[in-house]
C-alpha cells in the first residue's frame, strides 16, 4: 500500500497555499497514508525542481508561464507526476487534456473535491511502489506492478516477473504485507498473485499472462474472486 504521497502545489497566491495546506493535512488525517506538501510560487520554481513528486495541483492562471505551458513542459522533461489542474475558470480544463491532466479542482477549492482529485491520482498509482530484492547478494529494483506472483520456498521466497525469478530471504507473510493489498491477493499458503496479471478465471485456477495456473486455497475461493472483480473494475 502507498505509505507516502508527495503532493506539489504551484500557484502564485500564498492565501491559496495556506487553504491547500490545511486541506491537505486534514486528509491525512482521514486516511492511513502520510502526506508531505512541496511549495512552488511560480511555474519555473516548479520546473526546476528535481525531488520526488507523485502529483501537484498547478495553478492555470499564473504570471509569466501558466499551468497549461508548465504541465507541456514538464512532460517534455519527463517529469513522472500526475497534474491536477486548479483554476476558477472552468472553460479552460480543455486545454489541459493534451497535457495529461488527471482531474480538475475549482476555485474556490471544496474540501472534498480536493479529497477526490488525491484519490484519482492514488488510485492511477497502484503498483508504482519500487522495491529491492536481493538475491544471492545482487539487488534488482522492482516495481509492485510488475510482479507476477510471489511463491513461497521454505522459509524464503521466490519472486517471479513475466520473463525472470529472484530468490527473496522475506517471508510469504512478509510480501504480503509489504505489497499494495489493492492489487495482490493471498490465493493459498504458498502463493501471493498480482491480480493485474491474471489473464482469465477458470473454475479452480487464476490463469496468469504467462499461461501459468495459481492454486487457491478453497476457503480463499470466494473472498478470492470478490477481490478479483472490484480490481477488475476500479483499477485495470
């Protein structure tokens, strides 16, 4: 699961930064994740920084460089966060579209549409989460979505992708909960499935992309295929 969200906010008002920041700590509060704000004043404050973002709210109507130039050049700089467009003018969203924008905040900003816009972007992040697995001393970075399934090998694990395995010193139990629990699923004692990587349903056995077939353990059967479907439907 997401354990941080790193949340930019770009527009030249201080006042809208002070109402933003306080929103922003008040989801927090409502949810099981930890926020962390990154200020910019201007559209170049924002180019030119180089830490983590995983979203920011960018601001249409800006002196100097607007949003919609900012959010052009930020993908022609292949920065990887999500926009959100914030404006009070609503006939300019179109123009966002081109740019990737990903939701659409009004001014003056309603607390739970600032809610929603996190959550979209939360949920277009599902799998993003980078983890390190040593294997035999050698660490490969790998991202969650690209996990295949994870099975267990005695005490330690083996963790398989599409086209290759590493060997993992964690648990089964360990994986389990390190892995975003919206997209992967305890199947049986010895398997942990990426529920995005299953190819088809038969009436015993999740069929991966790869044509492998996964146990499930049958008292998993049924709380196993409701977990299938709601991913199926809010997050392929």
């Amino acid at each position: 699961m997401i354990k941080e969200i790193v949340i930019g906010l770009c527009d030249d008002d201080e006042k809208m930064h002070r109402i933003i920041d306080k929103m922003v700590k008040n989801y927090e509060v409502s949810v099981e994740i930890s926020t962390r704000l990154v200020h910019f004043m201007s559209a170049r404050e924002f180019l030119a920084y180089q830490g983590k973002l995983d979203m920011v709210f960018l601001d249409i109507d800006m002196p100097g460089m607007d949003g919609i130039e900012a959010g052009r050049q930020a993908g022609r700089k292949n920065m990887s966060c999500r926009i959100v467009m914030l404006t009070c003018k609503t006939e300019r969203f179109k123009e966002a579209f081109p740019i990737g924008a990903v939701a659409f905040v009004t001014k003056p900003v309603e607390e739970m549409e600032l809610f929603a816009a996190i959550e979209e972007v939360q949920r277009r992040m599902i799998g993003e989460e980078v983890e390190n697995i040593s294997d035999g001393g050698k660490w490969h970075c790998v991202r969650q979505k690209d996990i295949l399934y994870v099975m267990a090998d005695g005490s330690q694990t083996r963790v398989f992708l599409e086209n290759s395995s590493f060997r993992s010193e964690y648990s089964l139990d360990w994986w389990e909960q390190e892995l975003d629990e919206r997209m992967f699923f305890r199947t049986h004692r010895s398997f942990v499935v990426n529920l995005g990587k299953i190819e088809s349903m038969n009436s015993t056995h999740p069929v991966m992309v790869t044509g492998e077939k996964i146990l499930v353990a049958k008292r998993r059967r049924t709380v196993f295929e409701r977990a299938y479907m709601e991913y199926d439907v809010r997050y392929r």
